[in-house]
C-alpha cells in the first residue's frame, strides 16, 4: 500500500492563513455584536450572560459527534458544513427581532462552531509533523488573531454607520470567504478517508477510524492537558474568569472608565498576538513540556495580580501578564494535545480536547461567581491561583515530552 503523505504545508500556507484570519476576522466582530444585540432586544444583563454561555454549552455534545464525522468523513465536508450552519445562523439572527429567537440561534451557532473549530484544528494536525508543529499552530493564531483584532473595528463601524444588526451580515461574508477557500484551495488530509479510497487497501482497512481505542484517553500525558486544559478554560478562554472579572475588579477598585479598561483589553490582544511566533519557535526548538508549565504559571500569576492590585500599574500589569500566558497557552496545549492523538483518530482525540476547554469554560466563570458571593472577588482569585498551580504540578508529575518523538517523519497511516 503507498504512503498517504500530507500535503505541503508551505504551499497551503496563504489559504491556511485566510480560512483562519476570515474565521478571526468574523469572530471578532461577533464579540462586539453578541452582547449589545442582546441588550438592544430587551435582554437582561443576566439574559446577556445566559447568550455566551447558550453559546458554549452545546459545544460538549457536538464536540465528540463533530471529531467522530471527521474522522469518518473527512476534513473538508465538516469545516464546510460548519461555516455553512454559522453563516445561514447569522442570516437568522440579522433577521430577528425576539430575544428569545436569538438566544436559542445562538444555541445552535455554538453546535456550528464547535464543528468548524474541531476539525481546523484536525487539519492542522494532518498538515504538521511534531518537528514543525509549533510554528504552523502559532502561524494559524496570529492570522486568526489579526482577524480578532479587526473585527471589531469593523463591527464598530457599521454599527455607526448603519445599524448594528447588519454586523451579522458582515460576518455571514467571512464564512462565504472561508468556504471558497476551503471548496478551491483547501485539499483533504484525513487518513481515515485516504486509506478508504485507496484501490489498494485491503478488505480490513474498511473499518479503519471506524472504532474508538479509548486507551487512548487512559494516558497518564492525556490526563495531564485534559486538567491544563480546562484550567486554561476556565481562566483564560472565551468569557473566563479573567476576562469577566478583570473590568469589574478595574471598575470597582480603581473607578476605571469603561474607555480606559477597553484600550487595555486591545493592548493585551497585540501582545498576545507577539507572543504566538516566539512561542511556536520555542516549542519547536526546546519541547512542548516546560513552556506549557511556564504559561500555566504566568497565567495564575495574572490571576494573583489581578487580585493583590489596587493601582492603576497593578491592573496594567496583570492584563500584560495574561495576555502573554493566553499567548503561550493557546500554542501549546493546542499543540501538545496534536503530537498526541493518533494520526487515524485525530478528529476523536482532539475533540475529546476541546470537551475539556469547553467544560473550564462554562465551570470557571459559575464556580467563581458562587464563591466571590460568599468569599468575596479577591479571596475567589487566590483560590483560582492555587488551581492553576494545582494543574501546573499535576502536568510536571503526569506529561511526557512529546518533541523527541517524531524527529523522522511521521510513519503513514497502516490498515489494521
């Protein structure tokens, strides 16, 4: 049987780049429409959070389904199918003036979502072997980070210009975008799906990333990103405890205008965009293990920060901190969790991945708001501290390095 070798990342690296900036680029200006377009249809402060969190919630169920049909599928029917879900999910939601319609929509982006972000992810990992890994996920952040960072200037501005519902239109475009990239340009790299076109492959090779080796989530490493992962979740993701208590903690302490704390939030996002590069290098060069140990540290220093600061530097530097730590965090648990998932299970693995990001991100911004009711938003940080230095020393303990692995390519997928 011949070897099923991934295309050339080089060669795919402007396609790549645009899939993830158009995909950043939407996303961005999602943060800024989500929230207002809430408000604007009667919605509640409470019924403003309940919209992220519908948001995040059905990730945990269609997570697991999304990587089993990449596996089975392939690569580019899933990205396809969830660009296409969002972008008609967005047309709805321009359309509709009841909050109730537009939370249970935003329900259902949150399943389209999750199955565009498994199986990029998925894709990456088909794209890299361990020896340049590092870089290719910190290539993907900072074109999708770059997006981030426009997006909501666009938001903004057609929200001044016109009304902010077209915001949805805008970003409907950014999925069109990514969709003729990934139809023309994008090629399919699922091994599964390779080895069962082949004309060569024998009869057994049908069932191939048919079944789930579930030993493959009993790994003393797999425990070990499953509980950094969540960490960095509950933490540092999405709306995490840092990004939700952060302006409440600068308002309350310091009477920050609102103004004053969003240019600090924009800075943070520049240098967690610097910090990808060097980061992809590093993991590159010197292992995955001890960077993901020393991002885990600087985030519950963030954290510590954030809680022990009563001055206007205080605040300023705790965001610096994290940003840097979500820069570093985002690379390599992304990319530690790639060097381990087996190469025609990837779509199971790696969505078994993102159940744990999911899970830190809907558990931390409760849990913290249980205990900062009862103990206060200080004492609530020290403890989020410990956590984090919790997972930190259970990674030290439990993770194996994973770059000594792979110096030579990576061995082409056999039929069992």
């Amino acid at each position: 049987m011949r070897s099923q070798e991934a295309p050339d990342i080089t060669r795919l690296a402007i396609p790549i780049a645009l899939i993830f900036f158009m995909w950043g680029f939407g996303t961005g200006a999602l943060w800024v429409a989500r929230p207002l377009f809430a408000l604007a249809l009667g919605g509640t402060l409470l019924q403003v959070g309940l919209v992220s969190s519908l948001s995040a919630m059905p990730r945990l169920i269609s997570g697991p389904i999304a990587g089993l049909l990449s596996d089975r599928w392939g690569r580019r029917p899933m990205l396809i199918l969830g660009a296409v879900g969002h972008g008609l999910i967005l047309v709805g939601q321009f359309a509709t003036t009841n909050y109730v319609h537009y939370a249970l929509l935003e329900a259902l982006a949150g399943i389209t979502i999750a199955i565009w972000t498994i199986s990029s992810s998925v894709l990456i990992a088909d794209l890299t072997k361990i020896a340049n890994r590092g870089r290719t996920v910190a290539f993907r952040d900072t074109a999708m980070r770059l997006g981030m960072l426009a997006g909501p200037l666009v938001g903004g501005f057609i929200t001044a210009q016109f009304e902010l519902r077209w915001v949805f239109i805008f970003i409907a475009s950014t999925k069109v975008v990514a969709i003729f990239v990934v139809l023309f340009l994008i090629p399919e790299t699922s091994p599964a799906r390779a080895l069962r076109a082949s004309a060569e492959r024998p009869r057994k090779a049908r069932s191939a990333g048919g079944g789930i080796p579930w030993a493959m989530f009993r790994t003393k490493s797999f425990v070990a990103v499953a509980a950094a992962t969540m960490c960095f979740g509950m933490i540092g993701l999405g709306p995490g405890i840092f990004r939700t208590y952060y302006p409440i903690h600068a308002q309350e302490t310091l009477m920050l205008s609102a103004d004053v704390i969003g240019n600090l939030v924009a800075m943070g996002g520049v240098l967690t965009m610097l910090a990808a590069a060097p980061t992809g290098f590093a993991v590159d060069r010197f292992g995955r293990k001890w960077p993901l140990v020393f991002g885990l540290v600087l985030l519950g220093g963030s954290v510590y920060l954030l809680g022990a600061s009563t001055a206007f530097i205080g605040i300023a530097v705790a965001f610096a901190v994290f940003a840097v730590a979500e820069g570093m965090n985002t690379n390599t648990n992304q990319t530690y969790a790639m060097d381990l998932a087996p190469t025609e299970q990837r779509g199971v693995f790696l969505s078994a991945f993102h159940m744990a990001t999911s899970a830190g991100m809907m558990i931390g911004p409760l849990l913290a708001g249980l205990l900062a009711g009862r103990l206060g938003l200080e004492s609530t940080l020290f403890i989020f501290v410990g956590v984090v230095g919790g997972c930190a020393l259970l990674f030290v303990v439990l993770a194996q390095e994973t770059l000594r692995r792979d110096q030579a390519p990576e061995p082409a997928p056999t039929a069992r």
